[in-house]
C-alpha cells in the first residue's frame, strides 16, 4: 500500500467498508488538492487541505486507491490537525503503477459516505526514469554527451556541444559565402572548376592540380561601402585617370581603372575592368605592382594587352590563353569591338612555365605566341598593389593608374584568405565532403538513434497502422488483426468482414417481360436489384452461355454501368449478338485481400437465357399487352384493364385467353394462377376477354366489376388492400 515516514501528526488506520466514490463538490470553507500533475509511483504525493477555523477535532483525511473510477477501497487515513490549512506528504510503492488514488475529508471515521471535499482522481504512472518522466527510458533529458541533465546538444555542424564553426555567413554548414569587408553575407568563397579537385575550395591553380580557381558566383555587389581608397565608408573616389581622390591631372584624361571590389586571396585569379578614351594607343597594357612607402608603384608583377589582338588573338572580342584543353591561363577583352572605350584583363597564370600550347615565340598566323614572362600573371603574395596602364610594353611611360588595393593571405582549403581550413571541413576530416553528426552524434550516421517521433534513443516505432508509438489499434480489424489496409469491419449485417448481402435484398437480374428466359432479336429488355452494398463500380454483363462464373472480359459485354438505386428497368441494342445461348450476370467490384490475392470482379447473380429470332413465334407472343388504366384503386372501386394481342396470335388465343388477378408481394414475383381467395377452382379469378357469342378483336378494355357477376365466380375487385397485378393468361 503505502510506505515511508509521514510526518509527525500521522493518524492511525480505522477499517471502511469498499465505496464507490463520485465526484464531491466541496462544503464551504472545506477543500482538498493533490499537488502537481505528473505522479509516479514510488514517489512522493504531497496533499494540501483547508478546513474552517474551529473545526471539529475528529475531522479525518482518508486515501483510497482503485483500478477504475468506481471501485475504490480504503488504503490511509489521518486525522486532521486544529490549524486551517496544512499540507502532508505520502509515499507510494513503484508496485502500485497504473492504480488511481483520490483523498477524502470527511466530518470523522463514522461518516463517509458525504464528504466535505475531495481531490481530483489521480493516475499513478509507472516510475519515473532519472530524468523524472513517468515510465520514462532516461532519454529525454540525456544530453549528446550521453549525461542526463548536461543540457548538450548537437549543434548545425553535427558536433556535440559545438559552436556552429562551420556555418557560413548565411547559416548554411559547410555554405559558400563569407562576410565581405562591409559586414554584408555574399562574397563567395572561389573553387576549383575542373580536374580531379573539382568543387574543393582553392587560392590558386596549383591547388586544383593546375586547373582554373575560380568562382561562378556574382562578385559585383561586394564591399561597396569602401571607398576607392579602401577605407570603410569612406568618401573619397576616383577622378578620370583613375586615381583616387586625384584631380584629372595626373595621367591622361579618359581612363579609369577599377581595382577589384572583392577580397582577392594571394595566388588567385585577379580579374579588373577598365575604360579608355578611344584614341587610346593599340598597345597599351594594363598591368600591376606592390604600393611603396610613398605610394607609389612598383615594378609591375603581372601584365596583359588591353586589346586582344595585340595579344596574339585572330578575335577583336576574345583572347584566352590556354596552357592545355580548359586551363585559362588569362584573357583579354573588349565590351564589343577594338573601338570600344571599355573591357576586362583576367589575370590567371602562376608559373613562367604555364605556356599557351604549342606556342612558337614572336607567334604567326598559323602558330600562337609564347607568353612573355609575366605576362597574365596572377598575384602571388599579399599586400597593397595598385593597377596602371602604359602605352606599350616596351614604354615605360605611365598612363592611367588605379587606386590601392589589398591581396589578403593565401586562401585555405576552404577558400577563406588566410584561414584554418576549418569552415567547410566535415566532421570524417575531410574538405568540403559535407559529412556532419547526426541527431545521435555519429559522423556521417544516418540518424538509427532516433525513434518515430524524432527524439534520439526514445525506442519508439511505427506500428503496423503507421502510427508513432502507437499499439496497433487504429487499424485492427473486427477479427484482431491489425493490417495497414485498416483491417476487417461489420458490414450492416453485423458479420464481421461481411459483404453486406448477407443479410439485406441480395443482387438479381431478369428479363422483361417477366418472368421470360428468353430475349428476341437485337433488343434486351431486362430489370435488376441492387445489394445494399452496392457501389459505382458495380455493372450487368451478358456472357456467353457456359462462361465460368470468374469474370472473363473477352467472354462478357458489358451492357448496364453506374448502377444506382435499388431496383431499375433498361433496354439495350446488342446488334453483334446472334441467336444463342447467354447469361445475364450482376458483377461487384472485389478489394485486393490481405492475403494479395486479387480478383477484380465477381459475379453475384447469373441468369441463363436464350436470344431468338424475331420471328420465332415465342417472340411474336411477346408484343402481348396488359395495362390498368390507373396504378391506384380502392376495394369498392371497378378496375379498368386495357388489353392487346398482335394480329399473328389473335385467331389462336382470343377465344381461350383469359385475365386474372394475382397478389404480389414483391417486385420479383411473376404472374402465377390468380386465385386471391378461398375458393375452389381458378374461375373465382378469371373471365374470358372475348366470351362465347362475342365478336372477337384483337385489342379491347375489361371492367373489373367490385364483386363477382355470379356468386362464387368471376372476376372481381380484390377485397383487401395490398400489391397486385393484372396478368393475361392463353388460357385457364
């Protein structure tokens, strides 16, 4: 039951008799509370209680433990103290799990049947797991680092406890942008473009085994709050020759160079636009070299022609210098034709020995030049440069200059100027493999640890009806068999995996006039009832006779589809059909069966008939007709019957053929002898249509008289109400 120390005022048992205890709304004054939402078993249940000022001192507080809301039996009492409120606290046993407890205050041990206040009705769950969870596994509160409480998680990069190293400046793990100088997310990171590295990050060639280190990434909007001096946010721009902060009058009007407005790594591609007068000289080069204490420049590091045919290209738009099929070793070009005012040098080469293929020193038409030796030479080592023109590259003459710009430290595997080579690395060690932790903490795992509902090591799975966690019960069948499917159910018929028809009108098919069992020509005239568990799939075939009852589509025409309501009539054309024997059949969809096996239709009803000519003398009696001129009539009333026969059948059948009236308790009954009442003999029932002495026609109209023309005999109005039918007989 109960166990531990309670505290000093505890009271001793006195014995109640097993109560069903209801809800109790509390007197005035009184009230009692179970703290807390959550209680284990094994744990400690701390009860509050508050009684009026002078209360009696026989007052008592009584727990109850049940297995349902309504059979609870008495486990603990205590008296309650002479002070108003107070709180006391009870141990339960981890055995108890499962069981509901409630507390009692009653006036005192004698009457228990009207308590003064009780608590809610609490559910003792399973003991609690190291992380205080009823019937917990420990896992809820158990860090990456596998210590409960340590509050550790795996962080974006898949490391425990870790710091997010390998985000990029978008929040991406392992991402391709970096935060350029103005503190804007962008500027990407440069990648080898070809060769057996291709997609590792690079600062130059010879880390892509000599293929291109570049970015396809837009670089234009980069550190645009530096100004041309490179100073953030500062104010200072570049004058018509290109210099910065200058007044026009240190080189040549009309040319502007533009340093790169991106970080440039040593030993990386350096790309620079320009623009010209367009008078400019043909040989005029655009260069660079390191900045001087005094800021000047000085011996250019790398150079390239302004115009592409000066460097060697039969294209006035497009010379690229090519080391081997895809090595761009550097370029030079115009915005449109050698008169344009504006183009762009790529500056890509990083070795003398880098040599366009095949060259042949001085060049020819047949044969490229040979590079010079810094020609499109890329910056190899960090620190300030700055961009110029000259006219030639034989003249030294300075024509145009750039402002300073900054060559940062060689980029790391990454493609981080200067850095550790740690922002793209995956957690296997290796650059850019995109290997992270898992939620369970293995590098590169495939998160195994994490049960259905995404909490590593919780151990819960999808059940068979693909709930978390779940017991199964959402789709087990009436049978006790969960199945995905959703298991068996009732039919209306209460049977479990029934089919409905089991119980209710089950399908039937049969030809018009009823009851024939034979159909003329190329008309099929034919009525039919639907089950009650019919459905839009459900459709009349007519198969050849002898055709196995598994439905067989080569040996079926499908006459009737989009069955709907319980009992319809149709007439179809089958003009491919000739004199023979048939089946007209009811086909109901089946579902696929747990078991797999699958048949698509089955016949429910199966009629035999047989198609004769038009002219067969059965067909011929068919166009026979009998009709009442209204549907509805009382016993007291005469009914008015009109009749027909075709010319070929009115010599053999007037002076015999007789009208009767059969009851009809259904819509499948046909026309049997009409003999409604207790009499002997069918006359009580009958009257000819044409009596003896009468002149015969082939049509006419019968009165039904309300009783028999002689007693005991002839037809008459039925004399109870109900269903009936008018029906013409050849004879009696």
């Amino acid at each position: 039951m109960i166990r531990g120390a309670f505290l000093p005022w505890f009271a001793g048992l006195v014995l109640f008799c097993h109560a069903a205890l209801l809800p109790v709304r509390a007197h005035e004054s009184y009230s009692l509370s179970i703290l807390g939402q959550n209680v284990c078993a094994g744990s400690t249940l701390y009860v509050h209680y508050s009684a009026p000022a002078g209360h009696a001192l026989n007052n008592i507080i009584v727990m109850y433990l049940g297995t349902d809301s309504q059979n609870f039996v008495f486990s603990w009492s205590k008296m309650v103290p002479s002070n108003t409120s107070g709180m006391f606290a009870v141990e339960t046993y981890e055995s108890y799990a499962g069981q509901l407890v409630t507390f009692r205050y009653f006036q005192n041990s004698s009457s228990t049947s009207s308590p003064l206040a009780a608590t809610e009705v609490v559910n003792l769950g399973n003991p609690s797991d190291p992380c205080g969870v009823c019937g917990g596994n420990g896992s809820t509160c158990v860090g990456c680092d596998g210590v409960i409480n340590s509050g550790k998680q795996i962080d974006k990069c898949g490391v425990c406890a870790g710091n997010n190293q390998c985000l990029d400046c978008s929040g991406v793990p392992y991402g391709a942008y970096r935060i350029d100088r103005c503190g804007r997310c962008g500027e990407p990171k440069y990648t080898c473009s070809q060769g057996p590295r291709k997609g590792f990050p690079c600062q130059n060639a010879g880390e892509c085994g000599d293929g291109p280190c570049t970015t396809d990434l837009p670089w234009e909007s980069w550190n645009l709050c530096v100004d041309c001096a490179g100073t953030l946010n500062g104010t200072l721009v570049r004058d018509s020759c290109g210099v910065c902060g200058g007044s026009d009058g240190t080189c040549l009007p009309g040319y502007i160079i533009f340093p790169p407005l991106y970080d440039v790594c040593a030993d990386s591609p350096l790309l620079v636009d320009w623009v010209a007068p367009a008078d400019r000289a043909r040989t005029s080069i655009l260069g660079y070299g390191s900045v001087t204490a005094d800021g000047s420049a000085g011996p250019l590091q790398g150079w390239g022609y302004m115009d592409p045919t000066q460097a060697g290209s039969s294209s006035s738009y497009l010379f690229q210098a090519l080391q081997s099929s895809g090595t761009l070793l550097g370029s030079s070009m115009l915005l449109g034709n050698h008169t344009d005012t504006s183009g762009s040098v790529l500056f890509n080469r990083s070795s003398a020995s880098q040599q366009v293929s095949n060259c042949v020193p001085g060049g020819s038409e047949q044969s490229p030049r040979c590079l010079s030796s810094l020609e499109y030479f890329r910056p190899m080592q960090p620190g300030r440069y700055r961009m110029q023109v000259f006219s030639s590259s034989m003249n030294p003459q300075r024509i145009a200059q750039s402002a300073v710009f900054q060559v940062l430290q060689r980029p790391d595997d990454c493609g981080v100027c200067g850095g550790d080579g740690t922002s793209c690395r995956g957690c296997d060690g290796m650059i850019n493999s995109g290997v992270a932790f898992d939620g369970c903490g293995v590098c590169g795992g495939q998160n195994a640890c994490l049960g259905c509902d995404g909490i590593p090591f919780s151990g819960k799975i999808v059940d068979i009806c693909g709930v978390c966690a779940g017991l199964n019960a959402s789709c087990t069948g009436c049978d006790g068999i969960a199945r995905p499917d959703g298991g068996m159910k009732y039919d209306s018929c209460g049977n479990c995996g029934g089919e409905d028809d089991s119980c209710a009108l089950p399908p039937k098919v049969g030809l018009l006039p009823y009851p024939a069992d034979f159909a003329c020509g190329s008309t099929l005239s034919f009525w039919w009832t639907a089950p009650s568990n019919r459905s839009s799939s459900d459709f009349i075939a007519v198969c050849f006779g002898g055709t196995p009852l598994q439905y067989a589509p080569g040996a079926c025409l499908p006459i009737l589809l989009n069955i709907s309501g319980r009992y319809g009539e149709a007439t179809v054309e089958m003009q491919s059909l000739q004199p023979d024997t048939y089946d007209i059949r009811y086909m109901q969809h089946q579902p696929l069966t747990s078991d797999g096996n699958y048949i698509p239709f089955v016949v429910k009803f199966s009629l035999p008939f047989v198609l004769k000519s038009p002219s067969d003398s059965s067909c011929i009696s068919l166009e026979a007709r009998v009709n009442t001129q209204r549907q509805v009539y009382c016993p007291s009333e005469e009914i008015v019957v009109d009749w027909s026969l075709p010319p070929q059948l009115a010599n053999q059948y007037l002076e015999s053929a007789v009208l009767g009236i059969t009851g009809e308790m259904s819509e499948g009954l046909p026309c049997t002898l009409a003999c409604y009442d207790a009499a002997v003999g069918c006359s009580t029932c009958c009257d000819r249509i044409c009596g003896i002495g009468q002149t015969c026609t082939n049509s006419g109209t019968f009165v039904v008289p309300v009783t028999q023309s002689v007693q005991s005999y002839g037809l008459s109005t039925p004399p109870e109400a109900g269903r009936y039918r008018v029906c013409l007989y050849d004879e009696y």
